[in-house]
C-alpha cells in the first residue's frame, strides 16, 4: 500500500507505517508510475493531487486533510470518487481555544488601551468574564473547547448548530435558524463556522442589524463566513464595540487595508493554531492520522474525524 507524505513524517511514523505495511513517497521522490498506485494521501498537494484525480486507473482511497477545513479540497469529485476524507478537526482545539480567551481578556481588562498609552492614565472601565455571556456559532471540537474555558472563568456560554442539538458543556444551544434568541442575551460572539456554500457571508449586514452594542465579534472559523465591510460599518456606527480576527479574506490582508486601520480590530493573521511542542500547522497531525490506520489496513474502514462531503465538514 503506497502513501503519499505530502506533510513531513518523521523516522517513528515511517515505522508505524512500514509496520502496518505501508511505503512511504514524498512529492520529491514520486515517480509518474506510482501516482496511480497511490491509495493514501497525508495531507494535499494539488498539483500531484490532479494527477491522481485525472487518472482512470488511481487507486487513492484515503486523504488525510492537515486542517479542519476541508474548503479548499476538490470536494464533489471526491464524493464522486467514493474516496474519504479526514480532517484535523480538534488537533488545534486547545491553542485556538485560548487564543479566543485571550482576545476576550484582551479586551475586557483594558489591555488593548494600555498597550498604546504612554503615559499615566489609570483605565478602569474593564469587564469580568462572568460579566459577558460568549454565543459560539459551531459546537464542534473546537467549540467545545472554548466553552469549557469560558466555564471554567465562570462564564455563560451558548453554542449554534444546524439543528440546535444540546452539546455537552454549552449552557443551551440553538439552531442555525433560531439563533436570534441566543443573541440578544449575548456580548460577545465567536464565528466558527466551516467554509461552506451554506456559510459564505454569514455575518453580514442583516445580522449585525441584530446586534446592540455588541462588545466584541470573533472570526477563529473561516474568512469567507463573514462579509468584513459590513463589520467595519457595524464597527464605524457602534454596533460592535470591538473585532479579533483571525482570519479574513484574502489572507494576507494588503497593506493599508481597513482592518488594519481600526484601532478597535486586532488581527491575528491566522496563527490562533500555534503552539510551542507541537509547531506548525500540521504539529500533533500524525497522531490524529495513526488513529484510523489498522481499521483502514485490515478492513478499509475509517471512525475517526471523517468528513461528511456533501456537507463540507
């Protein structure tokens, strides 16, 4: 069984997988006769990755994704292929979870009116955590994550799924289309939504006509779910108080572009995912990966992180 390591693998992994009877290839060392044989891809190359897909005789089963995301994957020919997809879902729930934290810190304890002041000016208009009931719009790994530290703060956190489903962990959670209830008992919103047909633009003008005095919107999801002039205008009249945004659209931002410009946004350039042991993006990947190898040697079955591909997560 052939693998192709497009993320790098280490001495121990390549054990594991020789043990298990697999070979490994990287995208230096393929050849053109072994792009068909190829039934493993860890991680995405697309130009390789168009090879396989164009030809008739692949034999790829399996693609390891190295994010949560899968958007950015050719989705509807996969399905069609009948090849599974795996994602990183929860491998960065941790680090993303307390990047959320901090941006709420941030904010609330007058940190971002400090990190500017030059001189003595004691700033005391600061908020508690118990003081600022979080709405988290997807309840998946990541969210839970978040939720669990907003409680442990002593917190009030709500979540937003497709069908409003509870959640272990959120104090209620509402559906995709009765989320407005949630909302209005909410000061701080965290948009964690996948990038989907579904989702694109989301949070768009309509919905900041909802909000009164929101104190602080968060983007730790994709760039595509949120409309960023209609924040920056939501922004401008006082409708948000203040934005940390993780991701944007395009990623990088220009030079001189608004959000950089809004003294109340901070941006983070999507690094919410960093950490120190396990680095990189991909950082801890393997392990996810490892989970589903001898169920998908011995009987070609995969449990673990796999991605509904019509709905894109």
């Amino acid at each position: 069984m052939l693998l192709l390591a497009v993320k790098a693998i280490n001495a121990s992994n390549r054990e594991f997988l020789s043990q298990n009877g697999i070979t490994v290839v990287t995208p230096d060392t393929i050849t053109d006769e072994q792009i068909p044989k190829i039934v493993i891809s860890y991680a995405w190359d697309n130009d390789i990755g168009e090879k396989i897909l164009s030809d008739p005789n692949s034999k790829l089963k399996w693609i390891q994704a190295q994010s949560a995301g899968v958007d950015y994957l050719p989705l509807a020919q996969l399905k069609e292929r009948h090849i599974i997809v795996t994602n990183a879902s929860g491998l960065k729930a941790t680090p993303i979870a307390q990047t959320v934290l901090s941006y709420i810190l941030y904010f609330s304890r007058g940190l971002n009116v400090y990190a500017t002041r030059h001189h003595w000016e004691p700033f005391t208009n600061q908020y508690l955590i118990n003081e600022l009931p979080v709405l988290v719009f997807g309840t998946g790994k990541i969210g839970q994550q978040i939720a669990a530290h907003i409680k442990a703060f002593g917190g009030t956190v709500y979540g937003v799924n497709t069908t409003g489903h509870d959640v272990p962990g959120f104090d209620a959670v509402y559906s995709m289309s009765n989320y407005q209830e949630a909302l209005v008992k909410s000061r701080v919103v965290v948009d964690g939504l996948p990038g989907t047909k579904h989702t694109e633009n989301f949070f768009d003008n309509q919905f900041f006509e909802q909000v009164n005095q929101l104190y602080l919107f968060i983007n730790i999801g994709r760039g595509t779910t949120l409309n960023q002039n209609d924040l920056l205008s939501a922004i401008d009249d006082s409708r948000v108080k203040y934005a940390a945004l993780d991701v944007t659209t395009p990623e990088p931002l220009p030079k001189n572009h608004p959000l950089f410009e809004r003294p109340q946004v901070l941006i983070t350039q999507h690094t919410s995912w960093g950490e120190h042991v396990n680095a990189g993006r991909t950082g801890g990947l393997f392990h996810l990966f490892e989970l589903n190898v001898p169920s998908f040697v011995s009987q070609g079955i995969i449990e673990h992180n796999v991605v509904n591909l019509e709905k894109g997560y």
